[in-house]
C-alpha cells in the first residue's frame, strides 16, 4: 500500500506518533507496513467560542491562563482559558477605535491595543478589571500590528499610510511619538530580530522593509509579489517568513539585512497573514482566512513543508500557541477556535521477520495512559503486547516498543490497531501488514 502523503489533524490532547520498526532477524519474509490514520470523519475544535465582534487578533499571557483578544468594533475580550472548561470569558473592554492588534509587555501587567486612530495601555494586573493607564492617538494612518522594544519602553506601531510610528511607553499616561518611518507602502506588521537591533515591517504591496530598530534607517527592501501582511522572524534568526496575502509564505534570508534574497516560497489555499512559530523554531502555524490554517515544517532553514490543514468555520486572522505548544488559539472571525496541535505520523515500507514497532507518546497532561494493541488475524503475525497500563515515566521522552513476529510459513494482509486513551480521549492508529514469502 502506499504511506498516506499528508498528515491529518487530531484534535484531542494526546499524540501518538508510530515510526519505522527495526528488523531483527527471524524468518526470512518480507512485510510491507503502511500506516492508516483514524480521524474523525469532520474534525471538531476542542472549543469554539463566540466573539462579541470580528476577531482580528490575539495574544496569550506568558503564563499560558489568559487570552486577549482584538474585536475590532466591540473593543477588546479577555478570556480565562487555565481550566479543563476551555474559555471562559472575564471582561469585555470598549476602546476608542476598532481594535485591531494586541501586545503584551513581557511580564504580563501592561496590554497594548492598537485601535485603529491610536494605542491604548491598560494596566491587566488583573485580567478581570482592566484599567485604561493612556492612550496615544496617531492621526492619518490606521494602527494594526505593534511590538515592544526588549526593555519594554519603546512600542513600534505599524500604522498603515503613516508608515511606522514609534511611540514612548515607558509612562502610559504620557505617551510621546519619538520617531517616525513614512514606508513606500501602506505599513501592516512590525516585529523585531531577537537582539531587538533590527525592525521587520510587513508593507503591504511594497513587501518588507528592514530598519534599524535604533534609528529608523533603511537598511534593505524586499518587493514580495504579494502583499505583506505580517512577518516573523525564524528561530535563529537568519530568515523572515512573511505572509504575502494571496502569493502564501515568503522566506526571505536575512543574515545580511542590507541584501535579503528570496530563500522559498509555499502557496496557500487562502490568504496568509498572521503566524505563529512554535518554541523550537521548526513549526509554522499560518492563518488563511477563509481557508482556515496551514501547519508548516520549517525545520531546515528556507524550507516549507505542508504537515496539515485545518478548515476553521470562521476567517482566521491571527494565531497564537500554548507555552508547551499543544494548544493552538485562533482568531477566527465571529469565533475563538481552541484546538490541540497533535498529529499523527506515517511510515515506509520495511522488510521484517522479526521487529518491533516504535511509539511516540506524548499527553499534554501526563496521565496514566491505557495502551491496547489487537491484530486482525492472528494467524499472521503475533504481537508481544497486546494492553498494558502505562505511566507517564514509561513514556514521556523515550521510545515504547512492542514485538511483532510474522507466524513462520503463513502470508497474507493483516492490520494492527493501537489505542491510547488518557481518561478522556483517546487516539487510534492502524498499521497494515503485507506479509509475503
């Protein structure tokens, strides 16, 4: 049989990942495995929360326990999402414009909305009561995408015809403009090279502009062939994905900011725009609007690998992962989508006698975890395991295997079902045997 070409989203809490099995002598035949993954027939978010109004962006606390969100013309929401119970919403903030961005300083207290004619600061010591600590208000430009400077007291404000605005924030109360970039085009993202010396602007049909982060100086441009919606730097730092609209994913190389060139470039079903990467740096997670999210692999610098799709119900316009990135918050429209990140995987074809066959298992949750394992025909092959109750120590960071042996002198096709459940979900996965003289 031929191994699955794409992998398919599970969205529960609980991974199980089957990888090639290593021979190990015995009879003298030859199998061919291919891996079924079973999925539910319409995959389901494991929350999906209405939004007051259109969702446009999102931000989740460091502590992974509130969710922030932009709802444009109904201000901004915040939302509990610590218990088993998924979002529970705490407040509902009305602000001056339409909230388009949100921002949080990096030990959580202070929340930056860009609204449309400006910035507002409040103050989300507790995230519950909210309080208004200043607003700025930027004429002729429309704010959207901001990002704070490393110690916390510059914001980069990424305001549409004005270009890129860089207010003062070190007192809320009396925000100042300090600096302003007007960019060839209409300024839609801003983010930061790690070191916080270099400033990324997504610049709509003028693509990407790298300034000084300390002087606003031009230091080199990218015409994209899209229009440049947002842009996050990689892991190490030396490319910059950009989400070009309709033209999908752009990789630029940037170790030399004054001569970016173009490294890949993957075609998305809808229109790119936000992103998130995972904490490793080798996973890309886009919102497409219309078309739901695409998951990436960029784990080899400039590639893009299509891992999965998801087809929310809304237009999603903004995502944002967990801390331990098992869960996947989007923005999507009239909706907030909770989803878990867990995939399965697929294997090739390998020749066996005797063998074992490998699982990978992770649950976000580290329960016990129940393991059954059933062949169809036992006539064919023989299992070493066939259930057993599994602590998370037997498990998490290492490799649990379980004996296969084809029955000497038999042939035929045969499959193998192996479940997990966790005391709330469960993940199943089936592996076809082909065994020939």
């Amino acid at each position: 049989m031929k191994a699955l070409s794409r992998m398919k989203m599970v969205l529960i809490p609980l991974a199980l990942l089957i990888f090639s099995a290593c021979g190990g002598g015995g009879s003298a035949q030859h199998a061919t495995l291919s891996f079924s993954v079973v999925t539910p027939a319409a995959p389901i978010p494991l929350v999906l929360s209405n939004t007051d109004g259109p969702a446009s962006d999102v931000v989740l606390s460091g502590d992974g326990k509130t969710l922030y969100v932009a709802e444009q013309g109904s201000g901004i929401a915040i939302y509990d999402v610590s218990g088993p119970a998924g979002v529970l919403p705490l407040k509902t903030e009305a602000t001056a414009g339409d909230a388009l961005g949100v921002t949080l300083s990096s030990d959580g207290t202070q929340l930056y909305v860009a609204q449309s004619s400006g910035v507002a600061v409040y103050d989300v010591s507790d995230p519950a009561a909210p309080i208004v600590l200043g607003i700025a208000n930027i004429a002729g430009g429309t704010a959207r995408g901001t990002v704070l400077s490393k110690d916390n007291k510059l914001l980069y404000v990424a305001d549409g015809s004005n270009g890129v605005v860089v207010l003062d924030v070190s007192d809320p109360a009396a925000m100042a403009t300090v600096a302003v970039f007007d960019s060839a085009g209409e300024a839609m993202d801003v983010a930061l090279s790690h070191d916080g010396s270099i400033l990324y602007v997504a610049d709509g049909s003028k693509g990407v502009a790298i300034l000084d982060a300390g002087t606003l100086a031009a230091l080199g441009l990218s015409d994209t062939a899209g229009a440049a919606l947002g842009v996050l730097p990689s892991g190490d730092g030396t490319h910059l994905y950009v989400a070009d609209g309709a033209n999908g994913i752009v990789v630029l190389n940037v170790s030399n900011p004054t001569a970016p060139f173009l490294r890949a470039l993957f075609n998305t079903t809808g229109s790119a725009g936000g992103m998130t990467l995972s904490s490793d740096g080798t996973t890309l997670y886009v919102a497409e609007g219309s078309s739901g999210i695409s998951v990436l692999d960029v784990s080899v610098p400039g590639g893009l690998i299509l891992l999965n799709t998801y087809d929310s119900p809304g237009s999603a316009g903004s995502v944002v992962l967990s801390g331990d990135g098992t869960v996947l918050y989007i923005a999507d429209g009239t909706a907030i989508v909770v989803m878990a990140t867990t995939v399965y995987a697929v294997s090739e074809a390998q020749d066996f006698g005797s063998t074992t066959l490998g699982l990978k298992i992770h649950s976000s949750a580290s329960r016990t975890l129940e393991l059954t394992v059933a062949a169809d025909r036992n006539d064919i092959i023989a299992l070493g395991t066939t259930s057993e109750r599994l602590e998370p120590l037997q498990y998490e960071d290492t490799t649990y295997t379980i004996p296969v042996t084809s029955v000497p002198g038999a042939t035929g096709a045969t499959a193998v079902t192996v479940t997990l459940n966790d005391g709330r979900n469960t993940a199943t996965a089936k592996v076809n045997f082909i065994v020939t003289p």
